[in-house]
C-alpha cells in the first residue's frame, strides 16, 4: 500500500522552540535527521511531515498516513490537542487490515508508565534525551554531534529508522 505521508510525527509545540533565532528545533530537527536515517535505508525519500503541516493540507486524512511518531514529554501528555491526535490515528486504522504497528513513541524526556498516555505504555520507546550518569541529570541534545550524542542519540535514531523501515515494508507488502 502506498501512503501520501510515510511518517506523521505528533508533538507538543513547546518542544519545537528553537533555543537560538536561527535553529531548527528540537522536532524539526529529528524530523530532519530521521528523514536523512530513513532515505538510507529505504533507498528512496521518505514522505515525513510534521502535524503541524499536516494540519494546513487540505482535508487530510489519517488513512493515508503509514506510520505515526510521538514525541513525548510533560508537555505532550498534558496537551488534550495532542492526546486527540493519538486517538484519530488509532480510530482511522483499527478497520485497516494492515497489522503492523504503526505507532511509535520517541521520549523526548523521561516519562514513567503511569505519566505516559494509556494508549501508548505497552510500545516500545526510543530514550532520545542525555543522561548524566554522574549526576544523574537529564538534558535534551543540543550538540547532535557529540561523542554522547553519537553513542546514545544515533543508536537509538539507527533503531528507529529500522523499526519504521520493517514496517513500511510490511505495510507495503499488504497494500
């Protein structure tokens, strides 16, 4: 089956402000960073957009929307627009015969079990935030080209971008 957008990513806006005027941010830069991870793997350019563009096409549809992205953090479970759109994505493909998963979550921070949106607990999450082991501190990537960032941040951008491949194939494959 062939979707007009490959991956849909769902965030809060506050976890997009750029920290300097001119810097992507934090989404918009996964999105970009993803995107460059996919194309490698899938050998062509992956359709991803933002919800934030999504929501500005004419009369789109969650159908035609191959997989789903969350990025989490406090702001994402406390924002009911966001929550909204977890569940249309999940009542636009529950008659779907497609039985991938489709929904992936991608901590922005930290969230324990019971912070995270019902929904969303039993999937697998990708941790894309620092940990201080010393301090035990958490801090969003800012320097995506550290040896941390590199060892933490691009491993689990690497798992991601496989995870959503296997399941472009198979939802391919069903279509």
């Amino acid at each position: 089956m062939r979707f007009d957008i490959d991956v849909l990513i769902a965030f809060a806006d506050n976890d997009n402000e750029a920290l300097r005027k001119d810097d992507l941010g934090w989404v918009a830069q996964f999105k970009k960073f993803l995107g460059l991870m996919l194309n490698q793997v899938l050998g062509e350019n992956a359709r991803i957009m933002l919800k934030a563009e999504y929501d500005n096409m004419v009369s789109p549809k969650l159908d035609n929307v191959g997989i789903l992205v969350t990025i989490l953090s406090p702001d994402f479970v406390r924002s009911n627009k966001c929550l909204e759109h977890v569940d249309a994505f999940y009542q636009a493909i529950e008659h779907s015969a497609l039985i991938a998963n489709r929904v992936f979550k991608v901590f922005k921070t930290p969230l324990s079990i019971p912070e995270q949106p019902e929904r969303l607990r039993e999937l697998l999450g990708y941790d894309m935030y620092q940990l201080d082991p010393d301090s035990g501190e958490i801090r969003e990537y800012t320097d995506y080209f550290s040896t941390d960032a590199e060892c933490q941040y691009w491993m689990k951008m690497v798992d991601l971008a496989y995870d959503i491949y296997d399941t472009l194939v198979v939802l391919k494959e069903d279509g």
